[in-house]
C-alpha cells in the first residue's frame, strides 16, 4: 500500500498541515496511523469534508450554553456578532477570546465550527479557575453542586441567608489565601454564588472580595450536569490562560478570528459597573486596547470588538470613533439589564467594531 504524509496530504488537498494532522486525531481519515511523531496514511486517501460548519440541532446532548450569568454577557446579541464569523472560506481555522467572561461567543463557536485551535483568557483567576475546573475536574465539581444543591433548596429564606452568607464568607476566604487545593472549592462556590446572588452579578470590592448579596431565586438550578458535563467535553481542546489580554498575542496569526469583549466604558457617570475584578478598566486603558487591536491588526487577524455607545447619553462624545478610527463601527440595539434604578435598564445602542 502506497502512502503519504501529512504534509503531502495537505499539498494535495489544499488545507494546512496543522489540519491534516487534527483530521487524523480526530479518526475522520481512513486507515490513517502515527509513526513516530508524524502522521501517514494511505496515498489514496480523500479529503475528508469540511465539518467546521456543523451545525447542532437544540437537541444534540453536545450542545452547550454558558454555564455562568455574566454582567455584559453577550447571549442577546449572538446574532450580530455570527453575522461576523469568518470561518467559510477554510483560511480562519483558529479563534480567540481575550475577556472570555461567561463565554456566551465561546459557546456560540464551539457548537458551530470545529476549529483547529481555540484560546480563551480572562483576568480575573476565579473564573479561569472555575473553566478550568470544569474541564479537568467535572466529576468532582458536579458533586459538591449537586450537594449545595441539596443542602440550599429546602431552606426557608432567613436559613438561605445564612447558608448562602456562610458560602460568600468561605469563597472570599478561598480567594485571599490561594491554595491549589482548595481550586475545586472555590469553582463550586463560584457557580453557587453566581446561580443564587442577585441578578447573578460578579462583583468585588476595592480588597477583591466578592460583595453581591443574596437573590430572590425560588428554585435556582445550581447544578445543570448535563449542561456541565457538555460543556467540560468542548473545553477539552480549548486553552486557558488566566492573564491579561495581551497574553494572546503569541496565539493570534493572520488564520485567527479575535473577538475582544473588554469591560465596558461607563455610558454615564454613576453606570460604572466595571468592577467584576479589583482593578478598573478606565479610558487610558481603553486607548491601550486599541493600539494592541491595531496591532494584531497588522498581523493579518480577523478581529471583532464591543463595547458600550457614549452616543447613548452624548451625543458628541466621540471616544470610540476616534480610537478605532481605521476600523468599522456598527451601532446595535441591546438591552441593558443590570442598574440599580429600574427605570434605566431598557434598550441602548451598542458598538460592534470590525477590521473587516
């Protein structure tokens, strides 16, 4: 039997190298095997075709959604955002999150495309820490939800402020004496907090502690383990970096689709919910974003950015069409739900801000 390589295998079909190799892990090319470290497989063998566009139906038990509530989360506006997915023409096989938060485009990807690499990162290290938990530990961490579970739903309300104060107190204690062992813990309680807190906020004060209180929930479901258990399964091939979001830089090439989803900048002067870490994103780093978009710009990527309108309270602030000047800028309809005054959530315009 006549064989050949990887590498003629993508000469011949005209896909990169890196794909033919994920195609032989992946068990989609017949009779394809690893000798040493790279990949043969029958000289005769045919491209396989293209499932990077495989769409699930929504009830494909693989079929996963955020399994955090995520101030900004961006669920509402996944259909403006797909309309940019630049994933048709085979040459953008790999995708980047910088500021994952609850990972709603994530998801949108994971369930849509397979892709040959995919990075996520975000600043804050609980909520990394919860994704990576889920990836490598969902047997365990399955377990203490379904027990907090258990141990939450019965109660009474003035015993669910107790148990949910005593969890808040446990889950800052984890934060400010960081022990590996602890990780699995403190993903748990990540989870719990967020599915029984009010308006499912992450929010720290200026020490980093998480200062949300406790929701009006009657039946919150704190475990979803189908979900969970889905979701550990997609997570498998994603890498996770807890850092800032020039940490991608090293991963983002003209073959990468970025979408940068920052803190938001402030539309008026008391909405300045940015604070689901201890550290504030204020304009200078704003511009500082732009400047690292320009330049992964250059580099030949793809890239998507959101952000909130200053138009919608000022209409000559002009913050971001200034900074991102070079690029395209597309104002959408959202809903913006989370304020402390109930007569300014409602719908507001939004930035998506595109180099293509």
């Amino acid at each position: 039997m006549e064989i050949m390589s990887a590498k003629e295998a993508a000469d011949k079909w005209g896909i990169s190298q890196r794909r033919v190799a994920v195609l032989c892990s992946e068990k989609r090319i017949t009779d394809a095997k690893m000798v040493g470290n790279m990949w043969i497989m029958p000289s005769n063998a045919t491209k396989p075709t293209d499932a990077r566009r495989t769409r699930y139906t929504d009830t494909d038990s693989s079929s996963i959604k955020p399994f955090l509530k995520w101030a900004g989360g961006k669920g509402q506006l996944l259909k403006e955002i797909e309309q940019y997915y630049p994933f048709e023409n085979g040459k953008i096989t790999k995708y980047a999150e910088p500021f994952v938060g609850g990972g709603a485009v994530l998801f949108d990807i994971l369930n849509k495309y397979c892709l040959d690499e995919i990075y996520i990162g975000d600043i804050n290290s609980e909520l990394i820490n919860t994704y990576l938990i889920i990836r490598e530990r969902i047997d365990d961490i399955v377990g203490l939800l379904h027990k907090y579970q258990k141990e939450y739903i019965p109660l009474e309300i003035e015993n669910r402020k107790i148990y949910y104060s005593d969890k808040r107190s446990r889950f800052n204690s984890l934060k400010l004496n960081v022990n590996e062992a602890n990780n699995i813990e403190k993903a748990a309680l990540m989870i719990f907090l967020n599915k029984t807190c009010f308006n499912g906020l992450y929010r720290v004060n200026r020490k980093g502690l998480f200062n949300v209180p406790m929701g009006a929930y009657k039946n919150p479901l704190i475990c979803d383990e189908n979900n969970l258990r889905a979701v550990s399964e997609k997570l498998q091939r994603v890498t996770i970096v807890c850092g800032d979001y020039r940490e991608s830089a090293e991963f983002i090439d003209e073959h990468t689709f970025v979408y940068f989803d920052p803190p938001y900048r402030p539309i008026t002067d008391t909405a300045n919910f940015t604070a689901y870490t201890k550290n504030l994103f204020n304009d200078e780093e704003q511009i500082e974003l732009a400047k690292f978009v320009d330049d992964m710009h250059r580099k030949g990527a793809k890239i998507v950015v959101s952000n909130s309108d200053p138009k919608n309270f000022n209409t000559k602030d002009d913050f971001f069409d200034n900074i991102y000047s070079s690029h395209k800028i597309k104002r959408v309809e959202a809903t913006r739900m989370i304020n402390c005054n109930s007569k300014a959530r409602g719908k507001i315009k939004e930035l998506l801000i595109s180099n293509f």
